[in-house]
C-alpha cells in the first residue's frame, strides 16, 4: 500500500511525497506513528497529533486531513492531506 501525503497552502499543492508501507489495507496497520514519522520526514515536517478520527478517516475513507491547529509547532499552511492508495 503506498500512502500519499500532500501540503497544501491556499487549494495548491506546496508539497507532496509518498512512501511504501508492506500491508495490504489500513486495517491492518496497528500504529500509525511509523508510516506518519516517515512521510513527514521526507515533507521536512514535524508530526501532527494523531487522533482517533484520523485513524478512523483513514481506515474507513482512505483519506484524512490534519490542519495546524493538529501541529504542536506554527505551520505556513492550510492542509497537511493523507490519501492510501
């Protein structure tokens, strides 16, 4: 499964990376720490706060949205977007 992480900063797309992890659906992923840790190293990018409703979001529509206020440091966007695929 690949997963898909986007900035996006007034409806543009700032940046964009993806990353491999070896499961077949989000329901098999136990903690999304891991695969969050990675994606956001690679966007130069601390890590939001994880809540259920993001896990949810991603086990049920494959997609969720983090926005700053899911930051414990000031951000310069509008969206951080997750999407499996």
């Amino acid at each position: 499964m690949k997963i898909w992480g986007r900035i996006k900063a007034d409806n543009q797309i700032k940046a964009s990376e993806t990353i491999t992890v070896q499961v077949k659906s989000a329901a098999e992923i136990e903690d999304w720490s891991e695969p969050f840790s990675r994606l956001c190293r690679k966007l130069n990018l601390s890590r939001p706060v994880i809540l259920s409703k993001h896990v949810r979001d991603l086990t049920v529509f494959s997609h969720t949205v983090f926005f700053p206020a899911d930051f414990m440091e000031p951000v310069d966007f509008d969206r951080f977007e997750i999407e499996l695929f």
